[in-house]
C-alpha cells in the first residue's frame, strides 16, 4: 500500500477561522478527515503533518525520504520564498503533487510565483480544500507499480 505524506504549512492551522471568503469554512481538521476517508476507499495510507516552522516542514519531507512514496504539500506563504523546501523536495525521489485552496494566479502577483511548481508533478489551485482529496486520487496512479 502507497503511503502519502502530506504536508501542510503556515497559518493552515487556522483554516476555517482564516479569510474564509478565501480558504473556505472547513477546518484542517476537516479536511484530514476528508482525506483519510478517501485514502482508505482508495487504499492509500495517508499521514498528515502542518507547521508554522520551515524547518520543520524540511525535516518532515527528509523523513518521509525513507516512508513515502509521495508527497502533497500545501507549503501556503513558503511557495512564494522558500527555496529550502524546493531543495528537499528534489531530494525526495516519489511523487510531489502541490496544492493550494485558492487560486493564486487570481490573487496577488507575489503569489504566482511557485518555487516547489519546478519540482511538482501536479500542482491544483483554486479547487477549494476538494484540492487534497484530487491530489490523492492522482496519487494512486502515480504510486503505481
Ligand atoms: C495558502 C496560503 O497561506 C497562501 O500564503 C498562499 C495558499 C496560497 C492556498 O491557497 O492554499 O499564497
């Protein structure tokens, strides 16, 4: 069975209280639900991990080096500055998929930029928190085999 981390970053703890015009009424809570659910009908192992620190959102994707075969992060402000996070992702062999709740390109123009978009396999914005749960059904295809 695949095992897909993912990865939540900066201020996702708050989903549901934050701009919800934005991020929408769901909690982070909520949505790991969502996507445990999901992975299970799709015989996925999923674990979830959000920080508010860079390092150790790194940290996360070393360790998930050694016991995932893919990744989906929402690295949320660190998309637009982080050129660590790119350098672990490039370090991690399996798939990356990246998401965003909203859609950046509709937003501000400091945030159409993407330093993790070069290393991505996918990247979804604008699909609301649904984004995760299409990350991992593109996850069982590309955890195949
Ligand atoms: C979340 C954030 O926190 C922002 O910094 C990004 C992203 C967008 C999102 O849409 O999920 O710019």
């Amino acid at each position: 069975m695949a095992h897909i981390q993912i990865i939540n970053g900066p201020n996702l703890n708050l989903l549901g209280k934050r701009q919800p015009e934005i991020y929408g009424a769901e909690t982070l809570a909520d949505v790991e639900a969502n996507c445990a659910a999901l992975a299970q009908e799709l015989g996925l192992e999923v674990s979830f991990f959000q920080s508010n620190h860079e390092g150790a959102i790194i940290e996360c994707i070393h360790a998930a080096r050694e016991n995932a075969q893919g990744i989906v992060i929402n690295p949320a402000a660190y998309t637009h500055t982080s050129v660590a996070i790119l350098d672990a992702l490039n370090a991690f062999d399996g798939a990356v998929i990246e998401v965003h709740i909203s859609n950046v390109h509709k937003r501000e123009s400091f945030r159409h930029h993407s330093y993790v978009s070069g290393r991505a396999d996918a990247v979804i914005a604008g699909l609301g928190t649904e984004g995760y749960q299409a990350a991992l059904r593109r996850m069982v295809t590309l955890t195949a085999g």
